[in-house]
C-alpha cells in the first residue's frame, strides 16, 4: 500500500489497513518531531501515539493541494508536542507552587500554615484522579486544555472538576 492510497481510503471513511499503514509509516517521524521538543523518549512516544490515533478524526483536515502528508503529520506532531511541553511546564510549576505554599513555614503567619496544612491534607485524601484535576485547576488549566490532558470531553470534565472540588471543599470543612 502507498502512503497516498492510504490517505485516500482513510478519507473516504476506511480505517483498519490503511490506519495501521500510516501508523507503522509515520510512527518514526512523529516520535522525531516530539523527542526534539520534549526530550523525554516517554513522553515523545505518548505524543506520536496521540498524533497517530487521532489520525481518522483528523485525517479530513489534510489537503494534498497544500502540501505533503510528511509535512502534514510532522506538524501536527510539533503541535502536540508543543502543547504537551507547555503542560507539563505548568503542571511543574503548579507542583512547584503548591508545595512551597504548603511546606514553607518561615513565611507564613500559624494561622495560614494550619491552612496550608489542611488544605494539603485534604488535597492527599482525595481520590487520585481527583487529585490530578484539583492540582491542574488550581495550577490554572483551563477545560479546553484538561480536556486534553485527560483525553476527555471538555463538558466531562467540567462536570469532574466541579465534583472534584465538591470533595476538596466537603474534605476541608470536615470536623
């Protein structure tokens, strides 16, 4: 099979063969593009498995009149890629922040400590899932991007944020 039958069979709505062909072909490249960016051979994998299983939701926005599948698929892969360092970006500087919030004792009056305390502590009894969501609110994500992250609607995870921080607040005020 060739890159452009594949292209075209995708287009008109057959996945299988012609998936896994693009996939086996364009895996390397992708994983290419990412690992420049990320440089975490991790992460890059994650990206171009992304990139590559999104290919037949996406695969209609390519254009051969606009230039080469090749060029096409290296750039949605430096787009994720992109997109995935900026979160991972702010998600260590959420972690970062949190935790010198909680454990910095020399410049917090008792009273804001015992509060960082108990917000820790109650950030620590939610359940994990949970926890990643009120983190990255609190980190400043916003649904569109934990939509990504979480590879979830942008409506499920609104509803999951809100009952997310239904338990932060309901583990807070616990007696």
């Amino acid at each position: 099979m060739e890159t452009a039958d594949a292209i075209t069979r995708m287009q008109s709505g057959e996945r299988g063969a012609a998936w896994a062909f693009l996939y086996q072909e364009f895996f390397p490249l992708v994983h290419k593009a990412a690992a420049a960016i990320l440089q975490d051979q991790t992460e890059a994998e994650d990206v171009a498995s992304q990139v590559l299983l999104r290919l037949p939701k996406k695969i209609h926005h390519y254009d051969a009149a606009k230039g080469g599948f090749r060029g096409w698929i290296w750039q949605s892969a430096i787009n994720e890629a992109l997109t995935r360092r900026k979160t991972v970006e702010r998600t260590q500087e959420g972690m970062s922040e949190y935790y010198s919030t909680t454990h910095s004792t020399l410049e917090q009056s008792e009273h804001e400590l015992r509060n960082a305390g108990l917000l820790h502590d109650s950030i620590e009894c939610l359940a994990p899932e949970d926890k990643g969501l009120v983190l990255d609110y609190l980190a400043g994500y916003v649904p569109r991007e934990l939509a990504g992250k979480y590879s979830q609607n942008q409506r499920t995870i609104q509803r999951n944020t809100k009952r997310a921080i239904k338990h932060l607040r309901h583990e807070v005020l616990k007696p």
